[in-house]
C-alpha cells in the first residue's frame, strides 16, 4: 500500500536560515512525488513535483525537493528561509501506475520561520 | 486555486440535516476528489471520481454521498449519518498522472 510519513509535526528556523522539511514515502511502483504548501483557510497550493529524471527538483518560491530512491525520501529544502515561508506543508505520492487515481498524503508539517 | 471554485465558504449544518457542498471545475480535468481535513491529521480522502457518471469511495466513505453527472461538477453531501462531520472539506481535480489542483475549501460546522 501506499504512504507518506512527514516525521517531524513542527519545523522551527531563523529567517535567514536554510530550510528542510523531511518527507519519505513507500509505493509498489516507480513514485510521483509532490509538494504542497497551505495557508491558514485556504486550499493546498502546488510547489513542485519529481516525475523522472534529475533527482533535485526545483519549484515555486525558491523551494527545491531532492529525490533519493535508496532512502525513499523527497526531502524539502530553501536555502534562505523568510518569515513569509511560514505555513503548513504536505507531502504526497501516487503510483505511477494508477493515473486518476487519489494522491496520498502526509499529516503535514508546519514551518515557523522567526525573524 | 485557479480553476476550482467551491462553495459555501462557510456554512452552518443543524444536527440531522443533510447539506451540500459544491465543487465546479473549468480546467476540462477528467478527476474530482473530495477530502475531508482535520487538525494534525492531514488530508482524508472521503470519494473520487475519474471520469462522469462514475465514482469510487476513498478511506473515509461512510456518512457521505457523491454523483458526477457533468464533467466540471463534483457535488458533495454531508448526510445525517455522518456523526461528526464538522471539518474543513477540499475538492480537488487533475488530469492523468499530474499534480492535483485544488479549490479555496468549504468549513463545515455542526451547530
């Protein structure tokens, strides 16, 4: 069966700082991987994606995303945090195997950058 | 949220009530999904639909209902079986294996 684990429930840097919000997955195929972000009462909004190809993976708002298929991870990283980054972010997979069908998510990890 | 609206923003269920939740897409996306969000629990997927006239339950099915009769429109209903329906709901739609877009999300409160 598919899963996603986001380990950690908080994430707490220094603007300024870079960022890593951890994600690992399990699926019976090759993965599609995705990210998103949330902000308070809205809905998920798209960052970035691993389909095939290069294993670091670059999205919206300076985030990137390295793919590493012995760990099973799809960390997500920023070099320089900034206060504005603070949010609620997700993780999920799809098989790659099964077009249409629902993405699985994680419980979400929430970022709070200070200044 | 481009592309997806739903609506109410915010709406209100009396104990007993049945209510509808109204998700519309214009992204010509061939996928509808609804899922439920609670605090630290992340997203639930409650039904999906992958093409019209046909829909699948997902993991938290029971107490809700779907139909898919066009193509931009996936209407969700919260029924009285549902015990606990008060969450913030998502709808979603996408195209093959692509990432899913989703709509700005509806907030359902049982008074």
């Amino acid at each position: 069966a598919q899963s996603v684990a986001q380990p950690e429930d908080q994430v707490n840097v220094a603007e300024g700082n870079p960022l890593t919000v951890k994600c690992t997955y399990s699926v019976s195929g090759n993965p599609y991987l995705f990210w998103y972000v949330q902000y308070p009462n809205r809905g998920l909004q798209f960052l970035l994606k691993y389909i095939t190809g290069d294993n670091l993976v670059k999205g919206s708002y300076g985030f990137e995303a390295e793919f590493n298929k012995s760990q099973t991870s799809f960390h997500l990283k920023k070099p320089s945090a900034l206060v504005s980054d603070s949010a609620l972010y997700f993780c999920a997979v799809r098989d790659s195997y099964q077009a249409g069908t629902a993405l699985i998510f994680g419980k979400g990890t929430t970022l709070s950058v200070s200044s | 949220d481009g592309g997806i609206t739903q609506s109410p923003k915010y709406l209100f269920r009396k104990e007993g009530q049945n209510v509808t939740l109204s998700c519309e897409q214009n992204l010509n996306h061939d996928a509808m999904y609804w899922y439920r969000q609670d605090p630290g629990q992340g997203l639930r997927l409650i039904y999906y639909s992958q093409i019209v006239n046909d829909f699948q339950k997902g993991d938290i099915a029971e107490g809700y209902s779907v139909s898919r009769e066009k193509k931009e429109s996936f209407p969700l209903t919260v029924t009285s079986a549902q015990k606990n329906p008060t969450a913030f709901y998502l709808c979603a739609s996408t195209r093959g294996l692509n990432e899913q877009f989703f709509g700005p999300g509806t907030r359902l409160t049982v008074l």
